[in-house]
C-alpha cells in the first residue's frame, strides 16, 4: 500500500489534477473569475492527456515491459 501511495504522490497527473481541484475550489478566494477558472481546467485536463499519452509511449518502448 505504501507502494502504491508513493507512486501516486511522484505522478505528474495526480498533482495536475490536485492543483485543479484546489484551483476550483479557493477560485472565489483567490479571486478569479469563472472564465478563467474554466479555461485553466481545460488546459488541465489536456496536460493530463498529455501525459497519459507520454506514459503510454513510455510503456511501449521498454521501460514498463514486463519479461
């Protein structure tokens, strides 16, 4: 389990996503607008695709290839 929970905590996508949430959640204290809000999650959720896409890349080459 602690395995597990360390790897999450070092996955660029977890912090994406996490620094999402807390944006969405503290916008109104932070003061920023809706728009802006809904512009800066969208740019989130293509960097999480992005980096999906780079792991799977990654995993096809060698680097998560089980022998």
């Amino acid at each position: 389990m602690k395995e597990v929970l360390s790897k999450i905590v070092k996955s660029r996508k977890f912090w994406y996503g996490f620094t999402t949430v807390m944006l969405v959640l503290f916008s109104n204290h932070l003061g920023i607008s809706p728009v802006k809000v809904n512009t800066l999650c969208t740019i989130a959720v293509a960097l999480i695709i992005a980096q999906g896409v780079a792991d799977i890349n990654r995993c096809e080459k060698k680097e998560c290839k089980k022998k």
